[in-house]
C-alpha cells in the first residue's frame, strides 16, 4: 500500500517515517495526530494530547486481546500500568479514558505519559532531518526547513504547529493515510504475534459485538435432535442437563483470543456459567473430551442437514475439523478435533490468558473412579459415562443451590 502522491509535498518523507519501525509509537502517534487534527481543527494540538490519545488508541489491543507490541516497546508495558493505577476497564470507551487521562492528577500515570514525550515527536521528522539531535530538530523545524509536517514549540504546555502546506494533503486523504498506517502496523504486529490470528480485527475496538443468533439456532436445533434420539445432553463444565431453551453458547477457546465464532469453537452450556469463565481457559484435561464429543454428534448433524460441500458455507474450519473423526470414528482421544485444540489452547497459553479456569463447584476428587472399582471390562464411552454419572450424583445438587438460591 503506497500513499497518495503530491506534486510539490515530499510525500517519501512521510513513507520513510515507517520504514524498518522497530516500535509502535510513530504509527499510533501519526494516527493520533490525524485524529485530533480533524476532531479539532486546529493545526495546533499540545504534544500531550497526541501522548493521551496514543494511549487510547492502543487501549484496546494490549488490554483486551493482549497483543504484543514487541520486547522493546514500552507504550503497551505503560499501558498496562496505567490500567493498574487507575483501575479502568479494559474495554474503557476511548472518549471516557482520554477525558480521564487528560484531567488525571496522578504523578505516576502523568509520568508513564510523559515518557513518551522525549522521543516520539522528534524520532518522526527524522525523515526530513536526518542524522540531526533532537534540538536540531527543533530548530530547524520552527521554519518548516524541507517542508517539514509540523514544528516543535518548546512552550507550556509543549505543543507542535503543523505545516498549512500539509493541511489539504492530510484531510483530503485522511482515511487513507489512516488505514496506512493499520495496514503497516498489522504488518509489524503479525511478525511480533506470528502465532496470534486475525491481527487487524484486534486493533480497532468494534463498535458492538456480533450477536451469536445464528450459532444459537444452530446449537438450539442440535439440542432438539439429540432430544428426540432420547439422548439427553449436558454442559461440559457442570454436567448439568441443557434444553432448548436453557443453555448458553461459549467460546471454548477465549474470543479474546480467536477474535471469531465460528462453530468449532462453540458449545452449549449451562447458562451461570458463561459469565465466570469470562477469557480463562479452562482446564484442558478435564473438559477437552467432553467438548470434543459433544462437536463429533454436532457435526454429524451439520452434514446431515447440508451434505458435502455446502457445509462449507456454514464453516469450513469447522467442518474439516470433525469430517475425519464422524467418517473414521477414532477415539476421543486421537480425533482431529482434539489435536486441533490442543495446538490452539498452548498459544493463549503461552500469550498470557488466564489458564485453568474451572467450575468453582465441581470437586474433582468426586469424578474420580475409586481404586477398588473394575473398569476393565468398560469401553472409553461407558467409563466416561460412569464419570459423568457420578458427577452428576454428587456435585450437581450442590451447584444448583448455590446458583439459584
């Protein structure tokens, strides 16, 4: 992606400002300017403001979806602190954590600002200057020396001027400009994260999240099918039964993580439970199997409703996923859909999330088959069906008390 051209500008200069990046800090402080420049309207904009809005901007993609903005930038390690010190939230409305930041009387989160206040304005004209100090910088841009983007006014508060040669280039093209620097940053940000999917989709805080209408008719219908096969299904974590009218769906593997709702990561559940798992990962030892199962009988009836190819149409990763398991009919065990999470569940794993998370009711010591009992003679599906069984003697009284009185 190229930036538009201009016949006098030197629009290299500003292409150069993003080249071998080693930080985030130019894209998110070009993006912020831009920002604030139409916002306002003013070609004057005080160099904490752009700081304060940088913040913003990059709220999200630390705090939420935990993205890694490399070992040596620290705009998402001060992120980070910030949240600490003021305890927002991590999906804070980027109005509300600017007015916050801008108005915030704290020495230690005003510090973690200002730090960026040393480089950044400076480092970013260097395509115009270069191999010159920062006070050079300054001074040779107060006169917009080689048709500088902006100047540096060493005032109270410190502020930057830009240049009314730049102004028409900037807001005539200002969404282009924008989306290049997201697509530059999501070429930076991929080769920090390469194992970490859908990097563009994790910059952007979306206005509102896609509701699951769909993937709950889908699992809503499942529900049905397996009623009138008289086969009764229960919630992975709590064994508690589910109807068609008293489940919830969840994304196995965090979507702070995957960032999509495809099938292959959804499952049915008991409705109180949705809310305390939040992001964790659950304990992959104790649920994997019961989830995989229940996707075998779900995609079973995925291509028994839409055969061959038009499964595709619903969701192809999914349906490859459990295609060899129904055909083949391997163990639990050995299935694609197993081996499949495992690969997924050991990246969140090692990205940060919260890891096993488990039902805070359920007494593992309960679903464990006693020493003096003969399971030999028993399958893997009815030794697993003697673990549900006693699990749902023991413990499932127990957690509906606590839920519902």
């Amino acid at each position: 992606m190229q930036l538009p051209r201009h016949h006098t500008l030197p629009v290299n200069h500003l292409a150069a400002v993003f080249n071998k990046t080693t930080a985030t800090y130019k894209f998110y402080w070009f993006i912020s300017l831009l920002e604030l420049l139409v916002e306002r309207g003013n070609t004057r904009i005080p160099i904490r403001d752009i700081l304060i809005r940088m913040i913003c901007n990059s709220w999200y993609p630390v705090n939420y979806f935990k993205v890694s903005f490399g070992f040596f930038d620290m705009l998402g390690k001060n992120i980070q602190e910030i949240m600490q010190i003021t305890e927002a939230g991590r999906d804070i409305p980027k109005l509300d954590l600017f007015e916050m930041l801008l108005n915030s009387g704290n020495n230690n989160v005003n510090a973690l600002i200002s730090h960026f206040d040393k480089q950044v304005p400076y480092r970013f004209l260097s395509p115009w200057f270069p191999s010159k100090s920062n006070k050079d910088i300054v001074e040779l841009s107060n006169h917009f020396a080689n048709d500088c983007l902006y100047r540096i006014i060493h005032t109270r508060p410190k502020t930057i001027e830009i240049n009314k040669k730049w102004i028409n280039y900037l807001l005539r093209n200002y969404r282009i400009l924008i989306d290049f620097c997201y697509w530059n940053l999501t070429l930076y940000l991929q080769d920090k994260n390469p194992n970490v999917p859908d990097i563009p989709n994790k910059l952007i805080k979306p206005m509102e999240r896609s509701p699951l209408t769909r993937q709950r008719k889908f699992w809503r219908g499942f529900l049905d099918e397996r009623r009138m096969e008289s086969e009764q299904v229960f919630c992975i974590y709590t064994a508690t039964p589910l109807g068609a009218g008293n489940f919830a769906v969840e994304h196995f593997i965090p979507y702070s993580f995957v960032s999509h709702d495809l099938l292959w990561n959804l499952v049915p559940v008991d409705p109180a439970i949705n809310a305390s798992k939040s992001n964790k990962l659950p304990v992959l030892e104790q649920h994997l199997d019961s989830f995989s199962s229940c996707s075998r009988w779900a995609c079973r009836l995925l291509i028994k409703r839409t055969p061959t190819t038009s499964c595709l149409k619903i969701t192809c990763t999914w349906e490859m996923a459990f295609r060899t398991w129904c055909i083949c009919r391997r163990p639990i065990s050995g299935c694609a859909t197993t081996s499949c999470c495992r690969r997924w569940y050991r990246l969140p794993k090692t990205w940060g999330l919260s890891i096993g998370w488990r039902n805070r009711w359920v007494i593992e010591d309960v679903v464990k088959i006693s020493d003096n009992e003969n399971i030999s003679g028993h399958s893997v599906q009815s030794f697993r069906n003697i673990v549900y069984n006693r699990f749902r003697n023991n413990v499932c009284n127990q957690f509906r008390n606590k839920v519902y009185n």
